[in-house]
C-alpha cells in the first residue's frame, strides 16, 4: 500500500488517476519480493476504465508508453510477450 503522492495533484490527468501512487506501489513489491515485470506471463488486472488500466500497466512497468495500448498482449524490454486479460478472450 502507498499514499497518494503530492506528484498526484500536479493537473496532469495521469496523476490524478494515481498513475505515480500506482508505480510506486510497484516499486515496492518488487523491491520487497525480489521478483520484477518480467517475472510474469499473464496479467488478470481491472479496472472500471479502459484508459486507466492501460495506464496501470505503464505504472507496472508491464509496458512503455504508446505500447500499453494493445488490449490483448504487450511487450516489456527487451521483446517478450505477456497475455493481459486473458478472461476478456
């Protein structure tokens, strides 16, 4: 868990969805877990607006930027897939 960082508050909308708080929650349960985003092969994640999740997976560290924007597999560096939402299939 994480608080909401002063960051979230900058009139940016990707901060205010939590963007920053998310990846920073990150951060940590990796750094605490010793595992990292390229640990994983499938992701089963929600959220109430599509935007927002594609967002969650950037602040994840699931994928970079414009590449968050496939719905159904992304790639984190260097070129590896990852199945996202393989319940909306």
């Amino acid at each position: 868990m994480t608080h909401r960082l002063r960051l979230d508050f900058d009139g940016t909308a990707k901060n205010l969805v939590g963007f920053d708080m998310s990846r920073q929650a990150a951060r940590q349960v990796y750094d605490q877990s010793g595992l990292g985003p390229e640990h994983f092969q499938v992701i089963e994640l929600h959220d109430c607006f599509s935007a927002n999740e594609l967002l969650t997976y950037e602040a994840l560290g699931l994928a970079r930027g414009p590449r968050a924007a496939s719905s159904s597999t992304t790639t984190t560096p260097p070129t590896r897939a990852l199945v996202v939402k393989p319940s909306a299939a």
